[in-house]
C-alpha cells in the first residue's frame, strides 16, 4: 500500500506561508502604529515643555503687563517679554529699561497665534499650536 504524502506536505507549506505572511503583516502595521504614537507623544511633550517654561517665567515675576499684544514678566531689574513674531513664540530676556526689538529674542516654539488678555481677575492667554488652542490662565496677586 502506497501512502500519499504530498498533498498533505504542499497543504503543511501552503498554511506555514500563510501563518508567516499573516504574521509578517501584523508587524509591519504594528511597527506604523508605534511610529504613530512616539511621533504623537514627541510632540505632545515638546508643547507641554513649552507652555510650562511660559508659564513659569509668568508666575516666578515680581510683576506683569500685557503690553501691544507682548506679556512683560518683570524680576529684579530684568524683563522677560514673551510674544509672537514670525510664526514663533519668542522671548526676549532683558533689562527693564531696554527698548523692545522683536528681532532680538529667542524663538520659544512655532505657533499659529498668541492672543493675551486681561482684566481685574486674571491674565489670559491662548496659544495656537498645530491645528489646536491652549489656553493659559494666572490670577492676579492682589
């Protein structure tokens, strides 16, 4: 009696190619998707860290004014004004007394705009930053 092994040797390769091609194809999209979500975290990070840095030059001054769009966090004799210019959030660390130059600050971060605002209450200030808004809000010390 003769047995028949080779059907069953091509169906064995047959179902081993595709549990390798099934397999190969769950880790290219798995590899997509973990790029996707370190890209996403990067730069989620990189806009937390910025705001943070904003903010804490805002609540570590002695003093604040919102002046022509421009926040002026004032500290011992030295000025930090946080603005927008050239599709950038920049601040120009300064003596009090020095005249304002847009051209000599340091780029912060890119943003697609920086309103500020305030009233008896609070400083406002919203920033755009790739497609979406973050609002900031500080008390005032009275």
């Amino acid at each position: 009696m003769k047995r028949k092994t080779r059907p069953q040797g091509l169906f064995v390769l047959v179902l081993y190619l595709l549990f390798a091609l099934c397999t190969m194809a769950l880790m290219v999209t798995a590899s997509s998707v973990y790029e996707n979500i370190t890209v996403s975290m990067e730069q989620n990070h990189s806009i937390r860290t910025n705001l943070s840095y904003i903010s804490t030059k805002i609540r570590q001054a002695d003093s604040i004014a919102i002046t022509d769009g421009r926040i002026e966090a004032y500290e011992k004799g030295f000025v930090s004004r946080i603005y927008f210019y050239d599709d950038n959030i920049c601040e120009q660390y300064c003596e009090a007394d020095m005249e304002f130059d847009a051209e000599y600050g340091d780029a912060i971060t890119q943003a697609e705009s920086f309103e500020t605002s305030a009233d008896d209450k609070a400083y406002y200030i919203n920033i755009g930053i790739d497609g979406a808004e973050y609002p900031l809000i500080f008390t005032k010390n009275k």
